[in-house]
C-alpha cells in the first residue's frame, strides 16, 4: 500500500503551475485589481516582494487566465542580450522573424508598423536579473503604449525603499506581495491539500501547529513548502523504518516541525 | 530518505542549546538569592541603622521638589495676565519682569532647584533626534545591496538552471563584495554560456585588474573590442592603460 503521506509530501513540491492556484483572500483582492490595472490605460504595473511571496504563481495565474480573451505573453526566465530580448518579442508579439542583430530602433519599427486591435501584454518574471540599460528600454517601450508590461521584482528589505520611490516618481502602478498572515497560513495549507485529496492530513494542521510553522517561516510560501515537504518526508522516513508508534495520527508533535526545520536549514542547528 | 537517526541527535542539541540560557539565568538568580540572603542574615542591623539615617533627608528633598513644581506652574499662568494688561494699561512698568528676574535669582541661588529644571530640555532634545535618524536611511542605502542570502539563493538556482542571467548576477554581486576570484570565475561561466553579455567581459577584465593581471585584462578587452567595437570596453580599456581603474 502506497502510504498516505507520499501524496501530501508531493503537495508541497515547490513549482508554480497555475492549476495549483489556491484563492487567498488577500491575494485575490490584489489579483483583481490588478487584472482591471491591465485594462486601464496605465503604462506598466510592478510587482514586487520578497522571494516566496508568490509573485512568480501570480504571474502564471494571470497569463493563463487572460490568454484566451488577451494578447498576453509570459517570460519566466529574463533574456538578457538586448538583441535577443527583441528579436523573441518581435516574433512572439508581431509575428516577425528577424535573423540577425535587432536595435531598439529597429524594433521600434516593426511596433509601429504592425497595428494590433489590442494593446498586447508582457509580463516579465524576474526584472531584477535585467541590466539597467535594457529595463531603460523596456520603460521607453510602454511610454509608446504600444505595450504593457507587468514587471515582477524581488527586492530586500534595504532595496524595498529605493524600488518604491525609484517607480513611484513615474507614473506606474506598484503593487507589493506579502508574507501570509497565520489565519491566510492554515488556508493556505489545508487547501493545498484538501485539493490533492489529503483530507487526513489536512485535518492534522491545528491552529497550534500553524502557529509554529508561521512563527519559523514568517508565513513565507516556499519555506513553508520546503517545511512541510521535508516534514513528510520525515513521516515517511519513520514508516520506512518501522517506526510507525512515531507517526501522529491526530496533531503533529512540535519535536517534528523542529526536525524539520533543522532539515531544511529554518533552525541552525 | 532522511537520516533519521543524526536528525534527531542534531534536534536533541538544539532542544539543549535553546534551553541553555533559561538555565544559566536560572542557576544564576539562584545563586545571586542565596549569597544575598547570606550576606543579609549577617548584615541584617547595620543596613536597617543606615537607612534610617538616610530615610530623612530624601524627604525633605521630595518636599522642596515639590515646592518647585509648585511655583513653576504658577509662572506661565502670571505671565499670560500680564500680556493681556499690557494692552490696556499702555505704559505700565512691568512688575512681573523684575518678579521674574527676582524668582530666577532666588532659582539660582538653590543650586538643587536648579539642575531640576534643566534635565527637561535635556529629555526633549533627545526626542528631536529620531527622526534625523530616520531620514539619513534612503540616503545610505542608495546602492544595490545584496545580502549574502541572496547570493546563495541565486546559487542555489543557478545549480538547477543554467541562466546566464544568473551566473552574471553572481559575478557582479562577487565582484561588488570584493571576492575578484569568484567574481571572475562567474563572469567566465557566464561568457561560456553567452558570448555576448557585455557585462561579461567587462566584469572578468575589471576582477583581473583588481587580482593584479592588468595584462591579461587590456590583452582580453583589445580582443573584444575588435569583435563587438563596443564603447564600454573601450572607455574600460583606457581606464586601466591610464591608470585611472586599479
Ligand atoms: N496563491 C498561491 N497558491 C498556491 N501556491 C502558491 C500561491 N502563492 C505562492 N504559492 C507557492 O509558493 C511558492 C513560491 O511562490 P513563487 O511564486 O515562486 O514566489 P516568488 O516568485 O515570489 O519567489 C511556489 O511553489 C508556489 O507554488
Ligand atoms: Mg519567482
């Protein structure tokens, strides 16, 4: 028999695929807003937060939601070559294969003189990994509003500030993911997963337990994957070795949350 | 498959090392009470004589505290019924000026009075401070400044997916933190994956220059700059020969 903690632990694998969305009440107002900012005549949205915070899934989200009404286009990972960032627009947008270097000139042209019914949409995951100089571009580009760009960016704590008066003085909307809160936390996880069907195990996430699991991840959504991965994991590990009087059946001992978080380096121990 | 048996022994220490301090204070407050108890069962008499004669004096000095404060709020209240006087006995000498200068005297020559009302303007300057402290903070941090958590996230990342926007990361961040070796190293790896990220290049040169092979580093740029006539490696490329980059 396959053991019921094999598919829980699968639950808290750390990719980003929008069918794994998980409806928060916070994150949907700010999914709401934002998706009315993309119909507004606004020139680019940024989005920013610490890494974890769930900017990559809300791209994702965004671009499979919007694809089948819009022109939306999603870059997980940045082109960095000016040239090469260009030329894959150029094609992706305006169906425009182009052998050979592209200038911003160049693409100007090829924007101008193709007439799209709709405004297309850029997202760019990552805009951190971008140089100044084509970020530079990328902020002429939607003064045309020949398209929009949504932008994600990971800024510390120490860049938060600069990111925040830097977009401000321009005239770009700015929308900023947070760590979840305990209450967002505890959804969080049992939705994860009730949606796999591990209503066992979601039952086993007491108000207690989530506490410990906030208090050591700061509500972050990937630690507390990698937590929670590594936690069933450890249940698993106990099964593999006979150890089932080790496995709770009704709330999870502290002890196992701590192992984890040793495990997955939350304590340095 | 975790191992289970180290993963409890490290969880075992880290239960000990967080309850360490909880022990040490506690042993330490039992100790403190014990030898104070000791000293105090032998010592009993004498503190009991020395408070009494100290007991007195802290009176009569709360009395005169009071006293000041006393007088103190009377102060403002007379001065204000004297402006309004002012305004309508046009040219009355004003006796609340000399009564004023007559107080301050009589301040001054009870030095303890004194120093009373001085510590307030103390306090508020103390106050005033913060928020210059507050607004010096966007000016610092007016740089990228990547913590060295960062630095292994990207790492970490760049193990898994071989971005070249990655590795240049870590090449600048490296080369900002002034490990020139690694710095280098990246720029290398990022050029193997992309000749043509400027930035590339021109972070391996400057790391080369900085680990003294300013040789290398000018013969390298000549080689690119014939390649891509790119500005920024030639205005590099005079740094470096003038001197200007070290
Ligand atoms: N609303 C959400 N629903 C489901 N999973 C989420 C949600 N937000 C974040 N996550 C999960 O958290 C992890 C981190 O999110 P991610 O979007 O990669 O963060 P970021 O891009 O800000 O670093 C991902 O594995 C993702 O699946
Ligand atoms: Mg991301």
């Amino acid at each position: 028999m396959k053991s019921i903690y094999l598919n829980s632990k699968n639950v808290f694998i750390d990719t980003v695929n929008s069918k794994d969305y998980i409806q928060l009440d916070r994150v949907s107002i700010i999914y709401q807003s934002l998706k009315n900012s993309i119909q507004k005549p606004l020139k680019m949205i940024l989005l920013y937060g610490k890494p974890g915070t769930g900017k990559s899934m809300f791209l994702t989200k965004l671009h499979n939601d919007l694809s089948p009404s819009q022109n939306i286009y999603l870059y997980k990972t940045p082109i960095l070559d000016e040239s090469e960032f260009y030329k894959l627009l150029a094609q992706d947008i305006f169906e425009t294969k182009y052998s050979g270097e592209l200038n911003f000139t160049q693409f100007i042209k090829i924007v101008n003189s193709k007439k799209l019914e709709s405004i297309p949409v850029v997202l760019l995951d990552e805009a951190q990994l971008y140089s100044q100089a084509l970020m530079e571009k990328i902020r002429l580009l939607s003064d045309t509003r020949t398209i929009k760009f949504v932008i994600t960016l990971h800024k510390t704590q120490k860049e938060d500030l600069i990111a925040k008066e830097h977009f401000k003085t321009r005239i770009w909307e700015t929308i900023e993911l947070k760590n979840s809160s305990k209450t967002e936390l505890k959804i969080y996880i049992q939705k994860k997963l009730m949606k796999a069907n591990c209503f066992d195990t979601a039952n086993i996430f007491t108000e207690k337990t989530v506490h410990k699991i906030h208090k050591l991840t700061r509500g972050n959504y990937r630690d507390t994957n990698k937590l929670l991965y590594t936690l069933f994991d450890l249940f698993l590990s106990y099964e593999e070795r006979n150890r089932f009087d080790k496995i709770p059946t009704n709330k999870i001992p502290t002890k196992y949350i701590e192992m984890a978080a040793i495990q997955t380096g939350l304590i340095d121990a | 498959m975790l191992n289970i048996p180290d993963l409890e022994k490290r969880w075992l220490h880290y239960k000990i090392k967080s309850f360490l301090p909880y022990i040490i204070t506690l042993i330490f407050t039992f100790l403190i009470i014990t030898i104070y108890s000791f000293f105090d069962t032998s010592n009993s008499k004498k503190i009991i004589k020395i408070k009494e004669t100290k007991n007195t004096p802290a009176v009569t000095k709360e009395k005169k505290k009071i006293i000041i404060q006393k007088s103190l709020q009377k102060k403002p209240l007379q001065k204000t019924i004297n402006s309004s006087e002012k305004h309508t006995l046009k040219l009355s000498p004003s006796m609340s000026f000399i009564k004023t200068i007559q107080r301050d005297k009589a301040i001054e020559k009870r030095p303890v009075k004194y120093k009373k009302t001085k510590l307030k303007p103390i306090q508020k300057v103390e106050i005033e401070l913060k928020p210059i402290h507050k607004k010096q903070v966007p000016t610092i941090t007016i740089m990228r400044q990547n913590t060295s958590k960062d630095i292994q996230n990207i790492l970490h990342r760049f193990k898994e997916d071989k971005n070249p926007a990655l590795s240049l990361f870590l090449a600048k961040n490296y080369y900002e933190l002034g490990d020139y070796k690694k710095a280098s190293n990246y720029a290398l790896i990022t050029n193997q994956l992309n000749k043509k990220i400027e930035d590339s290049w021109l972070i391996f040169a400057k790391s080369l220059v900085k680990m003294g092979k300013k040789e290398k580093a000018i013969q390298l740029l000549q080689e690119y700059i014939s390649k891509s006539h790119s500005t920024n490696a030639a205005i590099l490329l005079d740094n470096i020969k003038s001197g200007e980059f070290q």
